[in-house]
C-alpha cells in the first residue's frame, strides 16, 4: 500500500489499510553506520532507509545485512601448525 506517515506517497510493505503496522506507526531515520549506503532515501528533510523500518536494529548485534557500502570480509587464511606441516612434509620425501 501507500504510506501516509513518513514516506508519503511511496509504496510500503507494513501500510495496512488503518494506517502503519510498524511498532510505533512510523520509521526510524537512518543511523551513523547508514552514511555510506546505497539504500537510504531523503524524504520529507530526513533520511530513511528503503529496506527496514527501524535501521538501528539492524546494526545492533553486529553488521546490517543489507548494507551496500561493507564488503564481506575475506577469509582469513587458517592458522597451520608448524609441528603438523613439518611432519606432513616429512611424509611426502
């Protein structure tokens, strides 16, 4: 449906036909860690983010998951120890 409160005329998932069905009725701007990301939205003077309704618990136990702007780190290389490859390579002669 088309939200009424905050995002005014834009389509949204959680507008019912008495009104929003998000906890509280409306959303929550964007928080700090939002700066860079490709998903937040200026509507009515303050930014809004288009996937969640309430961007801080998105990014309260950890990292969002949908933000655009934070590569997934790369596997860090497994630790190997050396007692272990110095018998390994032993094997091998």
């Amino acid at each position: 449906m088309i939200c009424t409160t905050v995002r005014n005329g834009k389509e949204c998932p959680l507008m019912t036909p008495k009104g929003c069905s998000y906890s509280g009725g409306f959303c929550h701007e964007v928080v700090e860690y939002c700066e860079a990301c490709n998903r937040k939205v200026e509507v009515s003077g303050g930014w809004y983010c288009q996937s969640f309704p309430e961007p801080a618990l998105k990014w309260k136990n950890g990292r969002c998951n949908m933000a655009s702007h934070i590569t997934a780190a790369a596997a860090a290389e497994a630790k190997i120890n050396p007692l272990k490859a110095s018998k390994r390579l032993s094997k091998r002669k």
